[in-house]
C-alpha cells in the first residue's frame, strides 16, 4: 500500500500536460484495490490511449491492465458458476497488456514473471476447456490444420518461384524463410503430443496385465504407432525447414507434404478400423482413376474423351509414380489387417460361473465385444484379399502394367466394401445402400453411357443392385433388433432428492422418447420394405430392357429417407470437414500441376465436391428439422443442444453449402474449360471457408463442457480450500516456534520466489510488487 502511495504521489508532481490521464490511472488503482475490475479496466484504458508522451504513465497502464485482467479472469474462473470461455478470453487479453508492457521495459523481471504465469494460465483454461473433447485427438487435429496452412502458403511461394521463372531467386526470401519459422512451431506442438500420447501409455502401462480391458490394450497399439508417425513428422518438417531456409520452395513443399501425410497417418491410427478402411476405399477410387488415366491402352474412354496414345504423362501420372501411391494404401491396410488380426488372436474371456451372481452391465459388455471379435474375424479375410489385391495392383504399376493394376485395384475395392460391411450397424448398412442406390441410378442414367465403356458400366451395375438386394433382410434383421431394444429400454434411476415434479417430468420425457424410438423403428421397416419392392421393380425392368431408372430412382428416395431417420449429426459432420480438407488438399496438389496433369486431377476432385455438398445438404435438412422439433420442447433433453443452436448450427451449414457450390462452380469450370488454363486459387478459398463454417456449426453442435461434473469441482474447491486452511495453520505454528527470525526468513523467500515467476500453491496470494505498479494481488 505504501508502494502505491508514493506512486500516486510521484505521478500527482508530474505536471499538469497530461493530468487527466493521469487522474485516470489513479481511479483504475482505486478500483482495482476494490477488485472493481470492470471498472478498472476501463480508466486504464482511457489512461493508456491519454498517455501521450509519457512513457510511465504508458507502462504503468499497460501492466495494471494486465494485471486487472488476469485477476478478472481469476474471479470468473473461480465463481459460483465459472465460465472457462470468458475466463479464457480476459486471461488472453491479459496476456495481450503484459506483452505491451514488456515490450516497453524488456528487462523487467515483475513483468516477465507475470506475463509468463499468465500464458500458463491461458494453456491451463484452454486445456480445461477442451478436457471433455480428447486432448490428444484434439491437439493431433489442430496440429493437421496448421501444418495444412503452411503446406498452402508453400505452395503458393513455389507457383510464384515458377512463374517468375527463376529471373530473381530471392524473390520469395522473406515468405520462405517466414515459413520455416512456422514448421519450427509444428515441431514443438508435435513433441507436446508425443508427451501427452507416452503419459497415456505409460498410464495404462502401470496396470497390470489382467487388469487392463481390451480397449486399453488395442489403445496402447495406436499410441506405439502413433508416436512412430510423429517421428517420421518431426523429421520431414525438420528437412522441409532446411529447403525452405535455403529457398528450395520444390523441395521444401515435397517435405513438406510428406510431414503431411504422415500426420495424417498418425491420426488414422486412433480411428477405429471401419473408418480406416472407408478412408483407403475413396483414396483408392483416386489411385484407379489415375491408374486409368495412365493406361491409354486402345484408346480407352477416360472421362469422356479419347487420350491420344502419343500424349507424354507429367512424372507424378506416370505408372511408377501411381505405384508409390498404390504402395502406401497397400501398406495402411496391412497396419489395420494387424490390429484387426491383434483382436482376433486375443483368448475367449473364461465363461461365468453360473453359481455366482452375474452384473447386467458387464454381461452385456461381454456380449458386446463377442460380437465385435465375431465381426473381426469375419472381415479379415476380406482385408487380406484387399491387402494382396493393392499389393500385386503396386507391383503392376511400378513395372509400367497398368492393365493389371486396374484388375486388381477393382478387386480391392469389391474386398475393402465386403470387409466394411462387416461391422456395420443399422445406421451404417442404412448409410451403404443409399449410397450404392445413388451410385446405381447414375450408372443407369445417359452421362455413364459416355463416361464408361460398357462392359464396365454392366459390371459396376449388377455388383451394385446385388449388394442392395443382399442387403434388404439384413436391414430388417437389424430394425427388428433395434426396435426390441428400444421397446426394453430401462428408465434412468431416479434421483431421490430430486423434486417429485421434477422427477414426474423426466419420467414423462423418457416415456415420450421410448414411444418416438417405436414409431421411428415402424417407419424405417415401411420404408425398407418399400425400397425392397422398388428393387424388385428394378430386376424386372432391366431383364425386360424397360426403363429402369424410374424404379432406380424410387428405391434411391425411399433409401435417403430411411438413412435420415438415423442420421447421426456430429458424426457425419466430422466426417465431412475430415474430407472436404482432404478434397482441399488435393485442389491444392492440382493447382500447381501443369495442364495436362490438372486435367486428370479435377474430375475426380469434381466428383468429391459434389458428394460433399449432398452431405452438407443433407445435415442442414436434419438441422433445421431438430430445430423446429427442439422449439417444440419446454426444455432440451439432458446432453443435446438446444433449438438455438440447432439453428444456429443450420445457418453455418448453409454458409459452407454456399462456399461448397462456389467450389463446385469453378472447379467444374476449370474442368469443362479446354480453351484456357483456370486458377484454383478460388476453389481452395471456398473450400477453406466452407471448412471454417463447417467447424463452427460443430463448436455449436458440441459447445464445451462449461459446468461439466460442477458438483465434483465443488467438492474439490472444497476439500483445497480445507487443505490451505490446515496448512496455514502448520505455518502459523511453525512461525510461532521459529520466531521472527524465522518468519522473515520464510516472507522473504516468498518475495524472492514471486520475483522469479516461481509457481506454488500460493502464488496468487503474493505481496504486491513495488517494480509492478501497485496492485494487492500480483500475479
């Protein structure tokens, strides 16, 4: 207090040219004193925009700034009901004053011990924030997305380096160099999780053996091979700095998207197989339709033109090329054969004994994973022919036989569809055969006569109508199983503290849901068995040559309508902005090919772009639809989101439909336009910024846990604040044996401790700081 009284003081003697400005200051102190912070912040700005020329009275404004922010931010983090997004956000800004002050006294150790324990607070309440979303699968996303934007930014500094041909090679000094600084904050965010994948393993690794559960032991597997893709990460993006700081923009992009892939890789590993393998199966129809566009054999018809045979390939289409590609698909379904195979080998858990008591909860987590290993070993051999099918498809390609290749890439792709189908629940199934009906109905429409040869287009047709008509019994198997599920649905426990109204109401929402999950489960058998007789309609029409489009079409309706019914929102959505960034990866690829490398590239980059915006559509259509019925509720149902969100989450949908049809737009016009070369500068835009809507509809979708487990949060503020006490009363009585002489000895440890940023349990109860410009509570 002293400290701040001759302050004010010094800064009441220091002339009347910026008095107003200073009086400002002094009512910032006086409010923060109070613990006004609100109040305080804001003189202190005025004081610091009024400071002029005087560099003290600049100083003092921004650090109190800082400070009167960070304890804001204390307050709200800490309240009755804390807010972790504000509390964020006042932290950051905090961080943001520090940082202007130490910019004005570098060498002030009050301001760097703050600023520094500030920025921990800021990763402390980020990391709070995202502790219900997955840490590590969290920062493993952002890490892709920041290496994506870099990848870009290369990209574009190669173009340019291209396009000036050379005439000044430092050019693009200042953004090459610039970029291997970013790739050098990659590297650390990468070790930061590798930090945070090895905690994990040895987490699970202080169990003991037949303690830990089978998800445990396969997580273990993803964490071992994730940590080996970090490394290769690490050691591309360190090669990729050494180009880039050497202006080798070619070589520092291929880098560059190696450290891509890889990370991309890592990922993949803590995604459950299924998914894996419908990864590999659409990047497989992007190597076949490379393999077909290298081919040139007899003229073939590739996208609806005639290739000239004497055409020379860019080095990227070349067989060779293609069989790297071809190889390293080959190689992420042998990774999935193992852990699949890893499963399958595990032993039968011993059977119960039926003389002791059985827990309901563990018998069917049992029967669970007995069904999920049955599902295992009956996909296996389907990966296996996958497996050997892209790897004899490599070995053609990269011996210049693309006719082969294609043989064996279609038999992958028959393997990998068989292998997912395998695990596929009611949703899914509902999912497959919608998309098949779509794909049938195009193939049975005029443009595939054009675009496929047609012994091809009978091929992929009968193939598909089968797989549907296979499908139809399987479907109401599952609907039945669903439905008796739902129909022996147990209520949640009653609470017995809970208000009896209270109580009546949630019994009455339950019992409403239960009968809606019984009309939804008779709607998608009347739909099923529609689209069952839609298809019989289908056989006929094709063995008559009728039309068959029309009872193609029918079936597709009946089958979309079905697949909405069990439409899971969040994960479709995170599907989706997984591959419209993939999509954008690839637009980015093609922008800096040559004509005629761009020209085998957009079709099917087309074709992506389309199937993204049905999907946006089709989650847009599902948003405003729990909209309206959100609206209808009294209140939302324990764990979903409310009607505001719903439709707020709808608009961010549309946004990305509309960024979604500009890239369809442009890049179908690059694709069409023969007479003159079109930059893909635009699409990737749209793509990016259909990217950015998409992610905010699922921030909304999926908003973070402000409260979440708030009575164990009390518990625990509690149970601290019981700890301080007693350990107040320790010190007190060691001071009181100690003397004075021990007492002064600890207080001024403790100012020694708050000048150097150390951190304790204590550190917010620090005597203020005479250098810091008086304030009670220095942080």
């Amino acid at each position: 207090m002293k400290s701040i009284i001759i302050m004010l003081l010094v800064l009441s003697a220091c002339g009347a040219e910026h008095r107003d400005a200073r009086d400002k200051y002094n009512e910032g102190v006086a409010a923060l004193q109070k613990s006004d912070y609100e109040a305080a912040e804001k003189v202190f700005v005025e004081a610091r925009s009024n400071a002029g020329v005087d560099p003290e009275l600049q100083f003092r404004s921004a650090y109190d700034l800082g400070i009167a922010f960070a304890a804001h931010a204390d307050k709200v983090k800490q309240g009755d009901q804390p807010d972790l997004e504000k509390a964020l956000e006042l932290a950051q800004t905090s961080a943001s004053w520090l940082s202007d002050a130490a910019r004005q006294r570098k060498d002030d150790p009050a301001v760097q011990a703050n600023l520094a324990i500030v920025r921990a607070r800021v990763q402390a309440i980020s990391d709070e924030l995202r502790a219900g979303e997955g840490k590590l699968e969290t920062r493993l996303d952002k890490l892709i997305g920041d290496q994506r934007a870099i990848l870009d930014d290369a990209r574009q500094a190669w173009a340019a380096v291209k396009q000036a041909g050379g005439a000044d090679p430092l050019a693009q000094q200042q953004t090459l160099t610039h970029l291997a600084d970013r790739e050098r904050g990659i590297v650390a965010e990468a070790g930061v999780v590798t930090d945070i994948a090895a905690d994990e393993i040895d987490a699970i690794g202080k169990k003991p053996e037949d303690k830990r559960s089978e998800q445990e032991k396969v997580r273990v597997m993803q964490l071992k091979n994730l940590d080996l893709y970090l490394l290769d990460t690490r050691t591309d993006i360190g090669d990729a700095r050494r180009k880039l700081q050497d202006l080798d923009a070619e070589n520092g992009v291929t880098k560059a998207e190696e450290a891509m892939v890889a990370l991309k890789r890592g990922r993949e590993q803590l995604l459950d197989p299924i998914t894996v393998l419908q990864t590999v199966a659409q990047e497989e129809v992007g190597v076949m339709r490379e393999t077909m566009f290298a081919a040139n054999v007899d003229n073939e018809v590739v996208h609806g033109t005639l290739q000239p045979q004497n055409e020379k390939l860019p080095q990227w289409l070349e067989p060779p090329a293609i069989g790297v590609r071809q190889g390293s698909l080959s190689d992420r379904i042998d990774e999935v054969r193992a852990r699949m195979q890893s499963a399958a080998d595990q032993p039968p858990p011993p059977a119960p004994d039926p003389a002791q008591p059985q827990d309901p909860k563990a018998a069917a987590q049992a029967a669970q994973q007995a069904k999920l290993i049955a599902q295992v070993k009956l996909a296996l051999p389907d990966v296996n022919d996958a497996s050997a099918s892209m790897a004899r498809a490599s070995g053609s390609l990269r011996s210049g036989k693309t006719k082969p290749a294609l043989d064996d890439q279609r038999l992958a792709l028959a393997a990998l569809a068989r292998a997912i189908e395998h695990f596929s629940d009611l949703k899914h199934l509902a999912e497959l055969a919608y998309q098949d009906q779509a794909n049938l109905t195009k193939l049975l429409g005029p443009d595939a006569a054009k675009q496929m040869k047609a012994d091809d287009r009978a091929t992929e047709t009968k193939s598909a109508f089968d797989r549907n008509v296979g499908r139809m019994p399987r479907l109401k198997d599952l609907i039945a199983e669903e439905a008796d599920k739902a129909a022996h649905a147990e209520p949640p426990p009653a609470d017995p503290k809970a208000d009896p109204k209270a109580a009546e109401e949630q019994k009455k929402a339950f019992e409403e849901q239960v009968e809606q999950q019984k009309q939804m489960f008779v709607r998608a058998e009347q739909l099923r068995s529609e689209a069952e007789v839609a298809l019989k309609e289908l056989d006929k029409a094709l063995a008559a040559n009728g039309d068959p489009q029309t009872p193609s079409k029918q079936a597709e309706e009946k089958l979309a309508e079905l697949r909405k019914l069990f439409f899971n929102l969040i994960e479709h959505l995170q599907q989706l902005i997984r591959d419209q960034g993939d999509t954008r990866d690839g637009t980015a690829v093609a922008s800096g090919q040559d004509d005629f490398g761009r020209e085998a590239s957009l079709p099917p980059l087309v074709d992506k772009q389309n199937s993204h915006a049905e999907l946006a559509k089709a989650i847009t259509e599902a948003l405003a639809a729990q909209a309206d019925a959100a609206a209808k509720q009294k209140s939302p149902q324990p764990g979903q989101p409310d009607a505001k969100a719903y439709s707020g989450a709808a608009t961010e949908m549309r946004a990305a439909q509309q960024d979604m049809a500009d890239a369809i737009r442009d890049i179908t016009k690059a694709r069409d336009d023969k007479q003159q070369s079109h930059s893909l500068d635009p699409v990737t835009k749209s793509q990016g910024s259909a990217i950015e809507h998409l992610e905010a509809a699922l921030k909304l979708l999926q908003p973070p846990q402000k409260n979440k487990n708030n009575k164990d949060q009390q518990q625990d503020k509690q149970q601290q604040q019981d700890k301080d006490k007693d350990k107040d009363k320790q010190d007190q009585q060691q001071q009181q044996a100690g003397g004075a002489s021990q007492r002064a000895k600890d207080e001024d440890a403790k100012r020694q401790k708050a000048r150097m940023g150390g951190g304790d349990e204590d550190q917010d109860k620090r005597p203020p700081d005479t250098q810091g410009g008086g304030v009670d509570k220095d942080w």
